[in-house]
C-alpha cells in the first residue's frame, strides 16, 4: 500500500493530474502550510493548495533530492529553482489505512524562497479560484 500511495504520489507531481491527485486525497485530509498559520482542513482546499504548488514549483527545475517512508509517513526533500532563487524543502505527508494522504504539510527554506513563495502561491490561488 506505501509503495502504490508514494507512486500514485510521485505521478501527480510529475504529470500535475489533478483527477489523479483528487483520487489520493482523503476527504478529512489537513494542508499546513509553510506560509499560512492555520491548518487547511479538508479536500477541497488542500487540492487547491496543492494544484497551485504544483504549478508554482515545478517549473522543470523541480526534483526530490530524497525520501524516508516509515509505517504511513514518509518525508520528501525537495529543491527548484524559481527567479534565480534555490528554494529547499521538505513535503511530509502521512496516509490512513485505504491509502489516500490525511496529512500534507510543507517546510520551506531559506527565508528568500519562503517570501517568494507566499507571494508566487497566493497570485497563482487568485487564479485557481
């Protein structure tokens, strides 16, 4: 079940399939931000979070540097290049027994890319919405 969730993973950020994305969604899931103080609860925000991420940082430049998958959690290291600026980061996502994701959240750094990224993901959520 881990290694199809993390293919089925693997192949939204690759493609940016939305449907694909919605099908391993779980209803209950919670988005946390590296920019918004709240958590994001629900399918319906965490897609739109994440179809504007999907757009935002994966320009081409987008690739996973590594992958830790322990029980249903699994840590994702990432960089992208976005403006000149090398942004690093980390999606932690974990996922229930029926192998859909509950829990997504994102850890961005340096401080540069964090700015650019509140700013590059709010224009591209006006769009989305």
């Amino acid at each position: 079940m881990i290694e199809d969730t993390m293919k089925a993973w693997h192949h939204v950020v690759t493609s940016k399939d939305e449907a694909a994305l919605d099908a391993i969604l779980a209803e209950e899931v919670v988005f946390h931000s590296p920019v918004v103080h709240t958590p994001q609860a629900g399918k319906p925000i965490t897609k739109l979070y994440l179809t504007a991420a999907m757009h935002v940082l994966n320009n081409g430049t987008f690739k996973y540097l590594r992958e830790i998958v322990s029980g249903n959690h699994a840590v994702l290291e990432f960089l992208t290049e976005i403006d000149g600026i090398v942004v690093n980061g980390v999606d932690m996502i974990t996922w229930g027994a029926d192998g859909r994701i509950i829990d997504f959240k994102v850890m961005l750094r340096p401080l540069k890319a964090i700015n650019l990224i509140h700013r590059m993901m709010g224009e591209m959520l006006q769009q989305l919405k």
